[in-house]
C-alpha cells in the first residue's frame, strides 16, 4: 500500500515538474538559447521539448537543411525524431555518473542547419530525483565508552552520505529504542556539529557489558529512502579522560599536484591522566568524499602529509576524521575533523576541438562564409580556465566567437587556388595562467578550384614559312596554350575559327588537332596562288562554362622553283615556239634584229630569267648574239653575201632556280637586200640615234625612274586606305591575279609585263595587294642604249644593282614589289623586291 501511494505520488512530481519545464522552456526561447529540463533516469522515448518549433524551424526544412544535433561527450543520450522535430530521450541519464555532487548539471547541445549555415546552442538541464539511498562507509561501527562516562557525554559517529543533491541528500537519522543513548543530529548542511551519541544514563559495565544499537539514516526525497548501520558500543573501565584535540575543526589550504609527503598539518591531542592512560597515538577514521587514501597520518607524530595526487578538478574539499586515542585501560579516544580546501594551478591545457563543415573550399567562396566550428575547453577555474583563441597570421581566413568558447572560422577575403591551393591553418587556444598553457589544432584548408583563368597562348601571333607544293596533311606548326586552373578546367582543346578563303572554306586548307595543337596543311600550297595564309586558332578549356582565347597564325608560303620559263609570241601569225624576222643585209654591227620575250611564273630569282645562243650545227660561227638578261638579238658583224638567207638561231632561257628550268626559242631570220626592207632599216636608225641619246643620260633618268616610284608608292598607299575604309571589296578573298599584256609603242613594238596581284588573305577585311606593277613615261629611245649599258654593267653585277636597308622602308615594301617596265620597247625593268630570308631590299634591273 506504501508503495503505490509513493508511486502515485512520484507521478504527480514528475508532471509538475514536466510542466514548469515546459514553461521554462517557452521563456528561453525568446532569450537566443533554448533551455529545457528532464529529471534524470527518464525513459527512452520520454519528450523533453519541440526543439524545431522553439528554434523557429519549420518541419519541412530539417532534412533538406541537414539538422543535426552535436553534444560535447556523450552523444547518445538525447535525439531528434525529424519528422515532427521533438527532442527526447535516446538513453538512460544518470545525473550522479554524468555531474557528480555538482548542483548545476546540464547537457549542452550544439543544433547546426545548412543554407544557410546556422548554430543553435541548446541547454538541457538534468534534474535530480530521489534514486540513491544513504549509504554508509562502515556495516557496524564500534564505539568504547567508559563506564565512567557522565550523562550528556557525546560520541561522534560517522554518518552517512547521499549521492543525491539539494532536498533528497538531507539526510535525518533515527536511533533505535534504548534507555542510555540518544541521537544528536547536525545543524548545518557543513555538518560543522557532528552526528552523535549522547549518553542520556550512566553507563554501568556490571550490568551492560555491551550494547548493540541500529542507527537508520533517511533522505529527504519522496518518497524517502533509508540506509542502516549497526552500532556496536562497549562499556570500558578505569579510564575516565579522554584524548582532546586543540581544536574540534581544523581548516587548511593546499595547492593541487601538491608533492607526495608534503605536510597538510600536524594535529596535537592531549589526555588529562597518567602514564600509559595519557600516552596518545593517532588514526585516520575517514577521508571524504571518496575514501581514497590521499592522505597518512603519523600515528605518534600526528602529522597528516600528502599521499597522493591531489586534483581540482576532481574534488575540491576533503573531509578527514582524524581519532586520537590513549593507551589506558580500557583506551580512551577523542576525534577532530581537517577540512582540507584544494586550491587550482594552471594545470590543465586547453582543448581545441574543430569541427569541418564545408571543405574543400571552393575558390568563388564570398567573405565571411563559415568554413569549420571551434570549440574550446579549460578544466581550470578562474583565469586559468578562461581561454583565448587566435589562428594563423596572414592567412585570409579569421575567427570569429559565436557563444562563450564556441568559435567560428569565417573566410575574411577572396581565395586564389591559382596562387595557394592549400592552406595549413593552426589554431592557438591560450589560456589565462601564469605562465599560461596553450594548445593548438591544425586545419587544412583545400581551395577548390572554380574555371576562371582562360588558356593563354605564349604569343599572340606566330609566323610559319612552308615551302610550297608541301605533301598533303603535313605538319607545319604546333600551337600550345597553357590554363592555370585544374583537372578539367585546365584540359585545352584547339579548333580552327571558321572563315572563308576566297570561294573556299578554311578547313580544305589546314586543320588542327584538338588535344596536341598540331596544325597541318590538308592539300599542297601554291606560292603563286597564295602567298600568305593567315587565320586564328582557338583554345577552349573544359570547364563550365569554357573559357578560350584565340592565336593568329600568319603562314608564308614559299616559292619553289616550279613553273618553267613560258615563251610570249610575237603575234598571232607566228609560229609556235618560233620567232620571225626580216633582216637586212646592210645592218651594222649590234644592229638588233629580234627580241625573245619570256616570263616566269615563279618569283625572285626564281623568276629571272637569262637567255643564251645555242651553237649552230656544225660549229659555224653565227652572226648574231643575245642580250644575257634581255633576250634581244643583235649582229655581232656587219652582213655580208657570204652569210645565208634563212638563219635558225636557237635561244634556250633558263631561270635561276635551284635546280634551273629551262625552255628553248626559235628564230627564224631571213636576210635580205637593203631595198626590200626600208622599214626596217628606218626603223633601225630611228632606234640608233634614240641610243645615243639615252646613253648621254641614262643615270638621270634611273634617278627620276626610282623616285617616280616612291611616289607612286606613297599615293598607293593613301589610296588604298581610304578604299579600304569606304568601300566594300569588290574581288574574292584570294587568287592571284591575271596576266596583263601592256602595249605602249609608238612604233608599234611590244612588251608583256606579268602584273600579278598577290592577296594577304586574313579574317579581318578584304584581301590586299602586295605586289603592283607601274609604268611610267620614258622619252622615247631609251630601251636598246639602257639594255646596252645594262648588259655591259650586269657582266660585272648580275641582277643585284645596290641593296638598302632601311628599317622604315623595309617595313613599307614588306607586302608590296614594285615593277617599273621602259615605255618605249619595253626592253628594260627595274625590280625593287624584298626577300624575307635575306632581310634586304634589292634593286634589280632585267
């Protein structure tokens, strides 16, 4: 029947005591913390608080926000159901095993969500109920007692101890029923007034030898629980004076991790009678609270010393009953308490616990983004016990406090992986002792790396030379960018940007590889197709979203000997291969009778061209010769009966290449007599006296000749930009241009001047010229006297007349040849043209 009514009565406890922590729990939540309460031994399952609503979260939002629940030490005891956001009991609480006799006893937890990032700091204090009876050290307790003893004499016992706190550790004692002894109880909680017999009856040995007494101690929980001792109490004789000590109560302080041996006090007791009824000797009773044998008493000296170590944080008062007893007959004893308070040192280091939450890092992370939680811990008291907490200088991270000694590390500024990809973090927790401790934990911090660095070509141009009539899908270059990024962002890729070329399309030209560079030319090239191919390649990582850039290949073709020299004919009527010609007999000497006319398709040396007489059959000497480098035939002698009518001269040209191509000329003469060819003959003298004259000033008129060509060259240029700004392109992107056949004789004589257009083909605008040829007005009767003095002069300088190298105008003519063709006949060209492997610019007459 007790024990249901108890039970009822626990109930309604445990309901009041639910309901005031709900109340109390709705008051904390508005202050920034949430607190609750539960009592201790509560069942798995058993509801302590809505933490969710309390926290303002909405049920929906835990999982998706990742809530979790962190405690320090013990993890298990609490849980979060995250369907309806209840926080209850996972495991049994013991609040004597997890607090001790500490009247505060909580469990701390730390509620982290995500997206944001937020920490919720959460106290759950654990109440004590009444769940451990008294309990004493000792299963009897023996006292001696002389039967000489007066009433009200008191006989401290040793009492018991409650693991309980607050009301269900006050204890209260009850004696069993006896006529000699009564029970005096403590007055204060220090129990300064010890528990203890008081003797109500003199004691008489005759008649009670011995006396078996049942000392009850109960708490004050409810319902209440008890604990038994049996006393054993014998009646001594004779001795009537008890040992006694200076003091009942002795208080003494002593640092903690105190060396062993160190002397804690020397106790001194005194008995009144004689002899070996006077002589004392001295025992330890009890040390409290946990009966460790931390101390030793002398026996004789009385001298308590350190026995072993000492610690704060474990126990912060010890209680020892010291007896002293004499050496009577029977032995009489008297008993004073040491109250030995333990004073902290700075003993204890911090501890740095870091919790990493979002790591690696990505680069693109904005400031003050929480990277890892810091927690820290001191188990001094006092100065020693409050901690400071400081990282690593130079770094662009910082730590910020969010609840006491609760720490978040926070980026401080922009993260460059490119720059540091890892950083090696060290976090100091210092505490305020003197000297102080420290402790650290280190932190690796990995930036993630975002695509933000673009692949970057060494140059921005690159220049190729390839010879042409290259064998199809050969390799002509090779392009390489670099990415500073990572992985795939800093995989590169190569492709061509698109574009077209003339009529064609700039993939039939060349390709590139994607992943080497590699650019190869897909069909042979033509130098007199296309001298100069430029186009831009593009580099592209493999990132989200790619970055590229672009390099522009300028490829220069080269020319190769490869086009034969082509013989022009005089006109419709001749032959082929063949050139026709009257002569008359009555010609002088370096008379010119005929003129072989050939162009090359080839350029610079290539494409000049020199001409020699074949030997006749036979090895008869001819009449005639030809002009070296202007394919004019002339009489060597006057002409006489002697020479036949019909002459056959063979004339081979042959360019400078390496090696030579060559084409061979027929010319056909006919001599006659001076009558029947008066045209002829006119037209020889009118050619004779134009000689002289051009001789007398042929230096005058080179001079005139190149000057008349820089301005042209000026006034091209200024032509073709305003062109090119005003005007779209009316011809394709690239080809070369058609041969045009000049005609400007007065007399009715010709020459063929190869006017070719050659375009710079690039992405950027129309094509452009780079070679022009112009013709500007010579007086007449110029062509054989300069060819003359030309052929004298090209024996000893062949081609090159004088080279220049002036910076300015070799970056003029770098595009552009300029070809100046004689007005008259034709017979003589100035050629100013710069070679790109020599670096020069050379005048050369032909």
């Amino acid at each position: 029947m007790y024990a249901m009514f108890a039970s009822e009565r626990r109930g309604l406890d445990t309901g009041r005591l639910l309901l005031s922590l709900l109340l109390l729990a709705a008051w904390e939540a508005g202050s920034g913390q949430v607190y609750y309460s539960i009592p201790e031994e509560a069942k798995h399952g058993t509801f302590v608080g809505r933490i969710a609503q309390d926290l303002g979260l909405e049920l929906t939002e835990l999982v998706p926000r990742l809530f979790r629940v962190a405690s320090k030490g013990r993890g298990d005891l609490l849980e979060v159901n995250l369907q309806n956001g209840i926080l209850f009991v996972n495991s049994r609480i013991d609040r004597e095993e997890l607090c001790g006799r500490s009247l505060e006893c909580s469990i701390h937890l730390e509620v982290i969500v995500d997206r944001p990032l937020q920490v919720f700091h959460v106290e759950v204090e654990v109440k004590d109920i009444n769940d451990n009876p008294p309990v004493f050290s000792l299963r009897e307790q023996k006292l001696l007692i002389s039967e000489s003893k007066q009433p009200d004499s008191h006989f401290p016992l040793e009492g018991a101890s409650d693991a309980d706190i607050g009301e269900n550790a006050q204890l209260t004692y009850r004696l069993s029923q006896n006529e000699h002894f009564s029970l005096e109880l403590p007055t204060n909680s220090k129990q300064t007034k010890r528990l203890s017999l008081t003797l109500k009856k003199s004691l008489d040995r005759e008649k009670t030898a011995e006396l078996n007494l049942l000392l009850t101690a109960a708490d004050g929980g409810k319902p209440e629980l008890t604990g038994t001792v049996h006393l054993f109490v014998r009646v001594l004789d004779i001795n009537d004076n008890d040992p006694e000590f200076e003091q009942s109560e002795y208080k003494v302080r002593l640092m903690e991790n105190a060396a062993k041996e160190t002397l804690v006090i020397k106790l001194n007791a005194t008995d009144q009678d004689e002899g070996v009824n006077g002589e004392v000797t001295y025992s330890l009773m009890s040390i409290k609270p946990n009966g460790k044998r931390l101390f030793t008493l002398h026996e004789n000296s009385g001298e308590v010393r350190v026995n072993g170590t000492l610690d704060y944080e474990e126990n912060k008062v010890y209680e020892i009953d010291v007896q002293a007893t004499d050496k009577g007959n029977p032995p009489m004893a008297g008993h004073c308490t040491v109250w030995v308070e333990i004073l902290d040192a700075n003993d204890n280091a911090p501890e740095v616990t870091v919790t990493s939450l979002s790591l690696p890092v990505r680069e693109d992370t904005q400031p003050s983004t929480v990277i890892a939680l810091i927690s820290v811990s001191d188990r001094d008291s006092g100065a020693n016990g409050q901690v400071i907490c400081s990282l690593t200088p130079n770094v662009p991270f910082k730590i910020m406090s969010t609840f006491k000694n609760y720490y978040s590390l926070v980026l401080d500024s922009a993260l460059d992986r490119e720059s540091m990809s890892v950083y090696k973090l060290v976090v100091t927790a210092r505490d305020g002792g003197s000297p102080s401790l420290s402790a650290t934990a280190s932190v690796s911090v990995e930036v993630a790396d975002v695509n933000d660095n673009a692949p970057a070509f060494a140059q921005p141009e690159y220049t190729v030379f390839v010879k042409e009539n290259n064998p199809p899908g050969c390799h002509i270059f090779t392009v390489s960018a670099r990415d500073a990024d990572a992985q795939e962002n800093a995989l590169v890729s190569y492709s061509l940007v698109e574009r077209r070329v003339g009529e064609r399309a700039l993939s039939s030209y060349v390709s590139v590889h994607a992943e080497s560079g590699k650019v190869y030319a897909l069909q042979p090239l033509d130098h007199e197709e296309l001298e100069l191919l430029q186009f831009q390649v593009s580099a592209h990582d493999a990132g989200v979203p790619p970055l590229g850039s672009n390099v522009t290949l300028q490829v220069f073709v080269l020319d190769e000997n490869d086009n034969v020299p082509a013989l022009l004919l005089p006109g419709p009527g001749g032959r082929a291969g063949a050139v026709s010609q009257l002569v008359a007999r009555s010609v002088g000497a370096g008379h010119v009778v005929a003129k072989v006319r050939a162009v090359d398709a080839d350029s610079g040396y290539n494409a000049w061209l020199s001409y020699e007489l074949q030997p006749a059959a036979g090895g008869a000497r001819s009449p005639f010769r030809v002009g070296l480098y202007t394919g004019e035939i002339s009489t060597t002698r006057a002409l006489d009966e002697a020479d036949a009518p019909h002459q056959r001269l063979l004339v081979l040209v042959k360019d400078h290449g390496e090696p030579a191509l060559t084409a061979t000329a027929t010319v056909l003469l006919s001599l006659e007599d001076s009558g029947q060819a008066p045209k002829a003959s006119s037209r020889a003298s009118t050619g004779a006296a134009g000689a002289e004259t051009a001789l007398v000033d042929v230096n005058v008129y080179l001079i005139i000749a190149i000057c008349a060509v820089s301005s042209l060259l000026v006034l091209t240029l200024l032509l073709y930009t305003a062109l090119r700004c005003s005007a779209p392109p009316s011809e394709g992107a690239c080809g070369p241009g058609k041969p045009t056949l000049v005609y400007s004789s007065a007399v009715g004589s010709w020459s063929y001047s190869q006017q070719r257009r050659q375009r710079v083909c690039s992405g950027e605008g129309p094509p452009k010229t780079d070679l022009m040829a112009f013709s500007p007005s010579l007086p007449p009767g110029l062509d054989r006297e300069v060819g003359e003095e030309r052929q004298e002069a090209g024996s000893n300088h062949p081609g090159q007349v004088s080279s220049i190298d002036s910076p300015l105008l070799k970056s003029l003519l770098k595009f552009f040849k300029f070809q100046f063709v004689s007005k008259k006949n034709f017979n003589d060209a100035i050629y100013f043209e710069y070679h790109f492997k020599e670096q020069r610019l050379f005048v050369k007459c032909q």
